[in-house]
C-alpha cells in the first residue's frame, strides 16, 4: 500500500502536491517503478470549511481529480474508488435524499466534488466507486458539528441547539466511512457505482447532543433555542449501499460512546 500526501506521514508514504504542474510526470513514474495498484482511493481535497476563492476548490477537489487519471492514464488500477460529499445535493423536496436526487449544491465545496464526480464517470477502463459521504467526527476531524458539540461538553459548558433542537443532520464517525471504503475494496460492483454513505435515520441535532453528553458522563446543559439553522434538513438514503456493500452504520449511541473513548485516550 502506498499513501499520496502533500505531507509526510510515514515511510510509505511519498509527499506530491497532487494539484501542481508536476504531478502527472510523478505519477507516471511512480507507476513505472512499482507497477499499477490494483485500488486507487481519492480522498484527496479542500475541506469545505476552508477559506479560499472558487479557484482554490478548484485547483485541490478538481484538478487533482484530473491529473490522477492523467497521470495514471497509461496503466489505470482495476478500482477507483472517491470520497464525494452530501454537499453536492441541492435543498431537497423530501427525505431521505436519494442518488438520483437533483444535484446542484451551490458552493464551492459541493460543487467542484460534483465536477469531480463528472470527470471520473468518462473513465471507462476502471471500476468507478463514487461514495458520498456524510460530515464526519472522530479524532483528527475537528470541523463538524458534533466535534463541536464534543468541545462544549468536555468543558461541560452550556449546549445551545439552534431550531429548537429540531434540525435533521447526517453525521458520522469516521470509522464508518472507512468500513465503506474498506467494503468497496472488497466488494464486486457494477462498472459505475455512485452510492449515500450515511447514518440511515434522521437524527436530530438534539439527538446527537443528548447521545454525546451521556456518552462523556458531561454535566453541560443542552439548551434548544428559537434562532432559526443556516443549514436545511438532510439525510440520505443509503438503501443502495446497503443493498450493494452491506453497509450497516453504527447505532448512535454505540458510535458516541466510540468516540467518547477516543476523546478520553
């Protein structure tokens, strides 16, 4: 196994700025001195918290995305598979968000995952994974809602929940994210496979709340209140990759108590 980063991580590793001039050549190379990996993973990307212009996403979610199959042109592995986003869905009519749904997510974060999403639908020489995934918490992640709402509770300061508590997020532990990828890897798919990575339920942001404070043995005190959500209701249907992988995310409770444990130690 051989990891691609813009930092060094461990001696496996090799350090590529996968969106630069040079990328394609290294790949290329790479791929004449060690052979063509049976799985491509690309989980390459600009977080959607990051500051930065449009040309910013689009140099690190979608540029990179095309010197990949670029550089790996020649010799493309047998799987790719891509870790997408919710976020390139538009405000739906109705839950739970289904693939076929309409796609359209404005920012620039959903919006160059989306153009990715197009560019390795033309590769027809591979097997193509898109998975879109959740925000995902755990250790290491930092910016979503529920490491937030981990920080509150381990100081054991006051909780507000926006829209009365009442707002349905689709979040996740890391682990399932990476029990996906692992199941893709291990799985036969069709040719071209794009599937919702999800929780499977709509969970409220109160629900999240109240599950992390009992798992943290926290004293904070959850407080609803009137202030309307910026974000809108989402969860996904994750029938197909249930269907498709055997994908089963954790129950809740389990998953906060998971990572309550990784908070502790």
């Amino acid at each position: 196994m051989l990891g691609l980063s813009r930092r060094k991580s461990d001696d496996s590793s090799v350090v590529i700025d996968l969106a630069s001039r040079q990328a394609v050549k290294t790949l290329s190379r790479l791929v004449t001195e060690i052979g063509t990996p049976d799985v491509l993973i690309h989980a390459a990307s600009r977080q959607p918290g990051a500051k930065g212009e449009l040309i910013d996403f689009v140099s690190s979610n979608t540029k990179t995305t095309l010197n990949l199959i670029d550089g790996l042109s020649q010799s493309l592995p047998k799987k790719i598979i891509y870790t997408s986003t919710h976020s390139v869905y538009s405000k739906p009519n109705s839950l739970p968000v289904s693939e076929s749904a309409a796609a359209g997510g404005a920012l620039p974060y959903g919006a160059t995952k989306r153009w990715s999403e197009e560019v390795l639908m033309t590769v027809k020489s591979a097997q193509v994974t898109i998975l879109r995934l959740p925000s995902l918490y755990g250790v290491g992640q930092d910016d979503s809602f529920v490491d937030g709402l981990a920080r509150l509770a381990l100081r054991n300061d006051p909780i507000e929940l926006f829209a009365q508590g009442q707002l349905i997020r689709d979040v996740l532990h890391v682990s399932d994210a990476v029990a996906a990828i692992s199941l893709c890897v291990t799985s036969s798919l069709p040719a071209s496979t794009i599937m919702n990575i999800g929780c499977g339920v709509p969970a409220k942001t109160i629900d999240y709340a109240e599950a992390l404070v009992e798992a943290l043995e926290s004293k904070s005190q959850i407080i609803p209140v009137e202030q309307p959500a910026k974000q809108f209701d989402f969860f996904a249907d994750i029938t197909a990759a249930s269907r498709t992988i055997n994908f089963r995310p954790t129950p809740l409770n389990e998953s906060m108590r998971r990572y309550a444990h990784e908070l502790r130690t």
